[in-house]
C-alpha cells in the first residue's frame, strides 16, 4: 500500500515533469501571493485561502509532532529521510487529487460546492464505478473517527497530562492506566468541538482560517529556537538521518536490511499520515474554493505538503534528534512523551508547556476538518440524511479517545488509511490523464 502511494506520487512527478519545483515560483506565486488578495466568496464556496486552511488544519495535525517521533522511535533517524521522500512526491499526488475535486465538483442540495474522490470517481470515471465510489465513501467515514479523531485526541490528552506531572500539578502516577484528568479533558474539547462543527463548512473554515496559521507560526518558531540552541548536534544528527536510510553493512545483512525496511516503512507511513497525500481526504476542503481554474487551487496542494512535511515535520525530527533525547538512557517513553523531553531540553519546563499547548492547538483543528470530511462521506452515502446523529457520534468519540490506549489509536488510523486510499488511487491512476490535460491547458493560457 505504502508503495502504492508513493509510486503515484512518482508517477504524477514524472508526468508532470517535477512540477513542484520546476514551477516552484508559479504556485508560490498563487499561493502565499494571493492570500491578501481574496475578495468575498461567491454562494455556497469559502476562498482558496479558507478552503487551504481547513485542509492544513487536518494536515498538520499531532502528526507532525508526535507521529514524526514515532517514525524515529519505529523506524530509526532513518525513516525522517523516506518521510522526507514521501512528501516531495506526495506534492504531485496532492496537486492531482485537488485538480481532479475542482474539475468534478457539484452543487448539493444547499447549494454548496461539494467534491472529493466520490465525485470524481463517478463523475470522471463513469456510474459503472460508483461501487468504488462507495467504497471510498464508508471507508473516509469511518476513518474520520481514528485519524481525525481519536490519535488526535490521545495524544492531546497525553501532551496535558505530561505537563501537569511536570509541573508538579498531579502525580505522576497519574499517568498508568484511567485518568480523570484525560476523561475531563475529552469531554471539554468534545463540547468543544461540538460548537463548531454544528455550524457546517463555513464555520469551520472561519476558526480553520484564525487558528492555522497561528498554530503553524508557533510550532515553526519554538521548533527553530530549539534547534537552535542545540545547533552543534546538527552535524551528527544529519548523520544519524542518513546512515539509518542507506546502512548497508554486509556484516549484518539480515539485521540491517530488517532496519532499513522498518525505516523506510515507517518513515513514509507517517509522512503519508501527517501530509495525507494519496488518502482523497484533503480534496473535500478544497472542492468548496472560489477558485477559476483546476490547477490554481491544485497548487495550494504543493504548498500543504511543502509546509507540512518538509518544513514542520522536518523541523520537529531535527529538534527530537539534536535534543538527545532519542539517545538517552530511558528507552521506555512513548512518542509523545520524547518529543515532550526533546522540546524541555530546550527550554527547560516551559518545553512541556509548549508542546502541550502545540498539540492540543493541533489536535482540535484537524478533528473540526477531519469531521467535515467524515460528513461529506457520509452525505454522499445517505443523499443527506442523518448527519446530526453521525456528528453526535463524532463528539462522543472525543471522549473516549481522550481515554484510549495511544498504541490501539495509531494502529487503527494506519489501517483505516490504507483503505480509504485504495479507492483513491485507483481513480488518480486512471484520471491521470485529466489532470495531465489541464495543466498543460493551464500553462500553454500563460505563455
């Protein structure tokens, strides 16, 4: 599956002649260029921008976080070099799959732009392939609940119940096993949550549009002070990246061919995790934009990927690798527990309050989208009816996450993932050709 998504991405790369960097100043250009110059939305649409942020907000989520520590806890410094490779190539996978939800989009029954692989399965590939629609459809509904809900959520109530053990608040026995500190917090961000989603896409986008881009500029610039302050690990922990991605010792054959495939699998399941090109989730938000041309909101795609994986998730690997945590002498601490020591070694226990305040800001923005997604799936499945109960059923599910086992979250969002993109790319595969057609159109319009 791993390979799968990554070869598309490969694929579109080639056939599109590596356009994220070879138009790297065209989409940046309509990109971060354009986010001032947004009018008003026309009915039933948010603009680029609105819809960019709703997208990011699932994006970069506890993913870029916790999920990258975990791929260095799995896989070894190694897997942040794959992950780094799954999200060069997942910018064309990305830029595909947004082209493809604006191209087939339709107007629901309120008027709204809706779109996604469901739409462009059916209305790109024939009614003869609505069975594969479908599929998309349950399994983005369902996986809205583990990747959108409940690793968020863990690993927001995980980051709070660090700070408060080390802030002397509560015991640290606190931590094995039931928390009522865990359970009181599930319920707040459920209700929470609640608020927001109640009010459909728009209210979203509004909190998506103030929230993200505080979020991102916080994590950027704590994470940049603190690589800072370990500067001189740099060089050896560029070291440890690479030889963890190409150790080819022959004298431990077996053993390192094991560690380069733990590395490579990890690396790039987490990268598809926290960029989730390849999965269709990301097409729904941007379906909705304001936008004139296929190809324009596609490269808000480049941009989401470029954001999140190569800069921020870079940026919490390299924090996480210079801290020296990762080679310390407790062996025993879970993902969220590292990187909250990584960011202490730098700034002492405000650290554990940074990372705390980073991942809940984090966790809340991506279940908000991650709920839009999971309601347009269900829409398409029930033609609109009974999205209070599916949402209320959402909320539920914050509270139980707050309370889960972090191990049981992540292995059901890895499994939900990989079914959700099936179906996915599937369709990209065989609408390669749509999106290979329109951005030639674009770009023989420009010259």
């Amino acid at each position: 599956m791993l390979l799968f998504i990554v070869g598309i991405g490969l694929f579109f790369s080639i056939r599109l002649k590596f356009l994220q960097f070879s138009k790297f100043a065209t989409w940046n250009n309509l990109t971060l260029g354009q986010i001032f110059k947004a009018g008003k939305p026309g009915d039933g649409a948010v603009t680029p921008f609105q819809a960019f942020c709703t997208a990011m907000a699932a994006t970069a989520g506890v993913g870029n976080l916790v999920g990258v520590t975990s791929a260095i806890i799995l896989g070894g410094p190694g897997a942040i070099f794959w992950m780094f490779i799954a999200g060069v190539f997942g910018m064309a996978t990305k830029y595909a799959e947004i082209l493809l939800a604006i191209q087939f989009r339709k107007r629901n029954e309120k008027g709204e732009w809706v779109g996604g692989p469901m739409y462009y399965i059916t209305e790109g590939l024939g009614p003869k392939f609505k069975w594969l629609a479908v599929c998309f459809a349950v399994f983005g509904a369902l996986c809205a609940f583990g990747i959108g809900n409940m690793t968020q959520i863990n690993a927001a109530a995980g980051a709070i119940e660090t700070m408060l053990i080390d802030l002397d608040i509560i015991a640290a026995s606190k931590a094995a096993g039931y928390s009522h500190i865990k359970l009181a917090l599930g319920i707040v961000l459920a209700a929470l949550v609640g608020i927001v989603i109640v009010g459909g896409f728009k209210r979203i986008g509004d909190a998506a549009e103030k929230l993200v881009p505080f979020a991102g500029i916080f994590c950027i610039a704590g994470s940049i002070i603190a690589i800072i302050i370990n500067a001189d690990q740099i060089g050896p922990a560029c070291v440890m990246i690479m030889k963890g991605a190409f150790n080819n010792n022959a004298a431990l054959g077996g053993v390192f061919g094991y560690t380069l495939m733990q590395a490579i699998r990890f690396g790039v399941a987490r990268g598809v995790f926290t960029n989730e090109a390849g999965l269709g989730s990301a097409p729904i938000a941007h379906a909705a934009a304001d936008v004139d041309h296929p190809v324009k909101q596609g490269f808000w795609g480049c941009f989401e990927v470029f954001a999140d994986t190569l800069i921020m998730c870079t940026l919490t690997a390299f924090v996480v690798l210079t801290s020296g945590v990762y080679t310390g002498p407790d062996t025993a601490m879970n993902a969220t527990q590292m990187v909250s020591a990584a960011y202490k070694e730098s700034f002492g226990i405000f650290g554990s309050v940074f990372m705390a305040m980073a991942v809940l800001i984090f966790a809340y923005c991506t279940t908000l989208s991650w709920s839009l997604y999971g309601v347009r799936c269900f829409q398409y499945l029930t033609k609109g009816r009974g999205t209070r109960l599916y949402l209320f059923i959402f909320s539920l599910c914050v509270v139980a996450a707050a309370v889960m086992q972090l191990t049981l979250a992540w292995d059901i969002a890895d499994t939900l993932n990989g079914l959700m993109a099936i179906p996915n790319l599937i369709a990209l595969g065989a609408l390669s050709g749509v999106v290979i057609k329109l951005t030639r159109e674009f770009f023989s319009g420009r010259t």
